[in-house]
C-alpha cells in the first residue's frame, strides 16, 4: 500500500518509515495537516496515518479537509494517539477518522490493521474496476443508442402528420417506441390514416413498427386501397417477425367526397366517431386478430365503411393510454377515456386527453407507449 503518515515529529515519522517499509509498504512522509491536504492528488495514497497536534494545520482540519474533497476512492484515516489521549480519537473520529493507532506503536496491532485495511482496500479497487467496465458499457450502449435513434428518426418519418384536420400524440416508455401514428393525405378530401402498437415496449417493439410504417407510407403514396395495404403489412410482419411479434393497428381512409371512413381494426380498442358534444355515433370494433400473427391465406382484410351524416372526429388510442397508473397503481380506464372526451370541444380531444392522462399518473414513469390521434371528417 501507500502509506502517507503525518506527524511533525521527526522521530515518530522516522520510527513509521522503517516499521511501514519492512512491511514492504511504499512511505510518504509530511510534517503537518496543510503538507497531507496538498500531498494527496500527487501521493495518490491508500492510507493516512495522521497526528492531531500539528503546527500550520493540525490532524482535525486535516481530517475535515480531506473529506471534504472528491476523491475517485475512499482513503482510509488513522489518528495517531498517546495511550492516555482518548479525547485526541473521539475527536478525529468524530470529524472523519476511521481507525486509531496507539503510540507507542505495537508492530503485531500495526501489522493486523493494515491487513485489514489491504482487504477493504483490494474489494474498493475490485468495485471501482467493475464500476469502470459498467461505465464503459453504458458509454457504448448510450452511443449504439443514438445511432439507432437517428436512424429510426429517418426510417420513421412524421412529416404528413401536420395536417390541420389532425390532432396526435406519442409518449414512449423508452428512448424507441413501439407505438406509431401515420398518416397521408392524397387529395383535399381523402387522407390515409393509421395507428399501430406493437406488441411489449422499447427497441424490440420499435422494430416492427419500421416495417409497417414503410409499407403504409410506401402503398399509401400508390393510393392502393386499404385491404391491400393491410394485408401487405401482415404479410411483411408474418414473414420477417418472429413467433410472438405481432402488431395491433387501426388502418382505414376518410373520404370527405363520399362522407365515408373505410377502417381495418386488428387488436386496438374501440375506434370513436364522435359527435360534437364528444359523444360516440359509432363504434369501430377490432374485427380482426393483430397483424403478424395469421399466415396470408387465414388473413382477413375486410374493412369496415361507415357513412357520417354530420361532421364528426374520428378519434382512436392505444392501450397504453387505457393502462397508464397513477401513484397508486389505479389505471386510468376506457370510462374515463369516454368522460375525457366528453369534457373536449371539438378539435382539443387529444390535447385534453393528454392533460388529463398526465395529471392522472402525476410525474409516474409510463410502463407502456401511450399514442393517441384525433382526425376531423368532414
């Protein structure tokens, strides 16, 4: 070890130099507190044997001196005391200490401390040398990361969700979301819509929506029709995902010329068409299993098309938004989502929902991705 023993007493320090250094120990030696405080970035050492009666500075402000600083290890401290001193150690331990050694110095007590100490010491280097190799992993999977994300920033791309007919939101439980809101408009009456959620959470559940996202945006750009799309989507998740990797989605078009939403519901709630008053006029219900799970030939894409006599908002959700907890675990519903959207004007649904989703979990971390999108038909 590195021993640093402060004493201003030439003959104790002389008298710890020759006993420290036959125990095959490395000896620094300094004359008073100040010396110890200014020595440690330098000696670097492993322990500190310390006097308390010292010019300059003595052993107590040392003490406290050098526990105030940050050190990238804990240096253990022993006061150095007479037999008859108690005070000396009750006070330097009180101010930091965490041993005493008695002077004169016996070698078979010196010798049993400073094993002692050599354990703590070898288990505090074993920590820090697995907390560097923590640290190093986090640092590379932090910037892996970040490569992941901006590339599926580009792959995921949000831009024809600005649309003034267009309400959404997305909280991700993680840094990559398995949750996706897409949407295309083709014309002034005609927009192309979807929300999938992919099965669990995180980088696993974001690959998925990478694939459905590309057909939507890919077929959509075509103006294929919307069983065609869904049945690509499946077909591309069934083939390249494996077993147990499906995705819940809510794809369709609103056909302002036609007064018409033509919708595919495959393992999402309950899609709203509401009325002004955010009252539900009609109810598109999952019809279908999730995409990914049946093979081409059991796959269903029948649609549902619905006709709306007066302007309405089309609005549907995942069930991370269902399951969001408050501190209490108590989730937040599907009444409560109908009482929400009641309380909305038109064209605050999502807004308000967000408010009200935020205040119920109250600064809880979400378990699940929350999505949720509102489109005006009219």
């Amino acid at each position: 070890m590195k021993i640093l023993v402060v004493d201003d007493i030439y003959e104790n320090r002389l008298l710890l130099d020759k006993l420290l250094s036959r125990m095959q120990h490395e000896v620094f030696l300094v004359e008073n507190g100040e010396q110890a405080v200014e020595s440690l970035v330098s000696v670097n050492p492993d322990l500190i044997l310390m006097d308390i009666m010292m010019p300059v500075m003595d052993g107590l402000e040392a003490i406290k001196a050098i526990r105030e600083l940050t050190l990238d290890k804990w240096v253990p401290i022993f006061v150095l005391s007479a037999l008859a001193d108690d005070q000396n150690v009750l006070d330097g331990l009180q101010a930091g200490a965490d041993d005493y050694l008695h002077k004169p110095f016996n070698r078979a007590i010196l010798a049993a401390k400073l094993s002692s100490v050599q354990r703590v010491i070898d288990m505090q280097n074993l920590i820090i040398a697995d907390t560097q190799l923590l640290k190093a992993y986090r640092d590379e999977n932090e910037a892996e990361q970040q490569f992941l994300q901006s590339i599926f920033e580009k792959l995921i791309k949000q831009s024809d969700l600005k649309d003034d007919h267009l309400q959404f939101w997305l909280q991700p439980a993680k840094r990559f979301s398995g949750d996706l809101i897409c949407a295309r408009r083709v014309s002034n009456q005609q927009i192309y819509f979807m929300l999938a959620d992919s099965t669990g959470h995180g980088l696993a559940a974001a690959v998925p929506t990478v694939i459905v996202n590309q057909a939507f945006q890919a077929m959509t750009k075509k103006g294929l029709a919307v069983p065609i799309i869904v049945r690509e989507i499946n077909r591309l998740l069934y083939s390249q995902m494996p077993a147990g990797r499906f995705v819940a989605l809510a794809l369709g078009m609103i056909d302002g010329e036609k007064n018409s939403v033509e919708l595919w519901n495959g393992g999402l709630p309950d899609v709203y068409a509401l009325d002004s008053l955010g009252n539900p006029v009609h109810l598109f219900r999952s019809l279908h299993p999730s995409a990914g799970i049946l093979d081409n030939r059991e796959f269903d894409d029948t649609c549902e098309i619905w006709h709306w006599r007066e302007a309405c908002e089309l609005f549907m959700y995942s069930d991370g938004l269902t399951d969001a907890q408050d501190p209490d675990g108590l989730l937040f519903g599907q009444e409560r989502v109908q009482q929400t959207l009641r309380t909305a004007s038109s064209g605050t649904e999502v807004a308000t929902m967000q408010q009200a989703i935020e205040a119920h979990m109250a600064n809880r971390e979400t378990q699940d991705d929350i999505s949720c999108m509102a489109i005006r038909c009219r």
